[in-house]
C-alpha cells in the first residue's frame, strides 16, 4: 500500500524540482533593472490603484464556512464510494440520511439570506479628464 | 527509505514551522504553515494512515488555510509587519501556554511510550476501504449522529459570522 504513495511522492518531488529549477535559471539569465513602473504590481495594463493588500468582503468569509462544512461531509463520502458495492442499498439510505441533515442546514442558510450578496454601490466612472500620462508620472513620484 | 523519508518529512515540518514562527508577514506565516500541514501528512502516509493523511490536506491545508488567510486578510494587519513584541498580559499567557507544551513534551518522551516498536508491514486499519467498512456498518449510529454535529455547526458558525456583520 506504501508503495501507491511512491507514485504520489515522484511527483511531489518533480514538481518541485521543476519549479525550483526554472526560477533558477530565470534568476541566472535575467537582466536586473529595476523601476518603479516595472515592479508595480501587474494589472492586465492598468496602472494599479493602492495596495494588493486589501480588506476582503467578510461576505467571502460565510462562503468559506459553509464551503468548510460541506467539505467534511466530503470527506465521509470518500470510504462510502469504496465500500457502496458491498453494502449496496443499505449504504446508499444512510448517506441519504446524513446528506438529508446537512441539507437542513444549506436550506437554513439560503433561507435566512446568509448566503445574499449584497451588491456595493455602483460607484460613479471617474473623471476621464485625468490623462494616462498625467496619473502615470503621479504614480512614479509617489513611489 | 522509510527511515529517510521520515526524515525528510519531519526536517521539512520542523523547519517550515519554525518559519511560520519567526516569518513577519503573516500571509507568508500561513502558507509555511500549510506547508507544515502537508510533511505531517507525508508522516501520517508512513504510518499507513492514506486516508488521514488525505483528510489533513484536504481539511486542514485546503478549507482551514482557507479560513486563516480570510481572517487575515479580514483583519487589518498591516501594522503587525512591522512587528513589536508583545508586552503585558499576551506575552505571559504565551510564555504560559509554550511552558506547558514543553512540558508536555518532556513528559511524554520520559514516560517511555515514544520508545515503542513501531508495528511493521502493511496494515490494512487504516486504509480508506477499511475505515469505510467499519464506519457504515459498526458505527453507523456515531456516523450519523456526525452529520447532526456539522448541522450544528454550519448554524452556529453562520449565526456568529452573522452577528459579527450587524
């Protein structure tokens, strides 16, 4: 049984290995100038605005919870699966209940509106009067 | 090579959980962490436990992570970066709870029980197939009584988050 996990080790290494030495030879061939236009943070062309440092909507965090316990019933599935051929119907009610109770608790949720987005207000388009230019060298000052 | 691999397994937890310690920012603390979580998954495969190992990376190093980088990220930490020392009561508390851990620890490699044989060969205890047999049909009724327990805490955990919005 050790020897399945040989497999999952082998990989584990290569991966590693992989990434390691391509950052290595990327660290090797590059050329280092650095500017403060080049280190910002990247933004599919748009000049960033603040820091990637940002306080996350809490709403994610109830998502999070939810995603947590359904994760654990998850879990239980996994032994299930293996041994359903042998136990057959039984199985198959006994999941049925324990899926059931944790359905009461998704209904809970979706029912009180804990899992309601509310929207942010659309906030108003900015003034296109200030030019790329303009914004551009205000950034590199500030940095 | 099981002997290396421990090794190398426990090399990479202790040291990536000595990282987490000292590591500034906490983002990176928490991904050594996740780091730590999967060499103690690698020890749990050793020890002839796939399916715990598997629950710990996907529980622990998946959805937990997940959890303290939302708080994280919820909490402004900005300022603890630039880390000062803790003064005051958290700095005795903490001195408390690590003297106890040591203690802990002493305790138990003197009790003699870290000096057992470990059991050889391939045990089937602990795989997957295993468990699955024993938990449909011997502890069925715990089994079930678990899917009350995470209703409970799907509705307690909500209702907390819920009172922490208002």
């Amino acid at each position: 049984m050790l020897f399945n996990f040989a497999t999952a080790l082998v990989f584990l290494i290569f991966g590693g290995l992989f990434v390691l030495l391509n950052l290595g030879i990327s660290r090797i061939l590059q050329a280092r100038n650095p500017h403060p236009v080049k280190i910002s943070t990247y933004e599919c062309g748009e000049l960033p605005e603040g820091e990637s440092w940002i306080q996350f909507n809490i709403r994610f965090y109830v998502v999070a919870l939810v995603f947590l316990i359904f994760e654990v019933e998850i879990i239980f599935l996994f032994p299930w699966a293996l041994v359903f051929k042998d136990l057959g119907l039984f199985a198959f009610v006994e999941m049925m209940i324990f899926v059931f109770i944790l359905l009461v608790g998704l209904a809970y949720v979706w029912a009180k509106g804990d899992l309601d987005w509310d929207k942010p207000q659309s906030v108003p388009a900015p003034e296109l009067s200030q030019s790329y230019e303009q914004k551009e060298v205000t950034e590199t000052v500030d940095s | 090579m099981i002997p290396i691999l421990f090794f190398f397994f426990a090399a990479v937890a202790i040291a990536s959980g000595i990282m987490m310690i000292v590591h500034r920012n906490p983002i990176y603390c928490a991904l050594f962490l996740i780091l730590t979580l999967f060499a103690v998954a690698g020890l749990y495969v050793l020890l002839n436990a796939p399916f715990i190992a598997a629950v710990h990376i996907i529980v622990y190093a998946g959805a937990i992570m997940v959890l303290f980088l939302f708080v994280i990220m919820l909490l402004d930490l900005k300022s603890e970066t630039s880390r000062q020392r803790p003064g005051g009561l958290p700095r005795i508390l903490s001195i408390i709870m690590s003297g106890v851990l040591l203690a802990e620890l002493v305790l138990f490699l003197r009790s003699g029980t870290a000096n057992l044989p470990l059991v050889e060969g391939d045990l089937i205890i602990g795989s997957t197939k295993e468990i699955g047999n024993l938990l449909f049909t011997e502890y069925l009724f715990p089994f079930e009584i678990t899917s009350v327990l995470l209703l409970s805490s799907i509705i307690g955990s909500v209702i907390l988050a819920r009172l922490k919005l208002k």
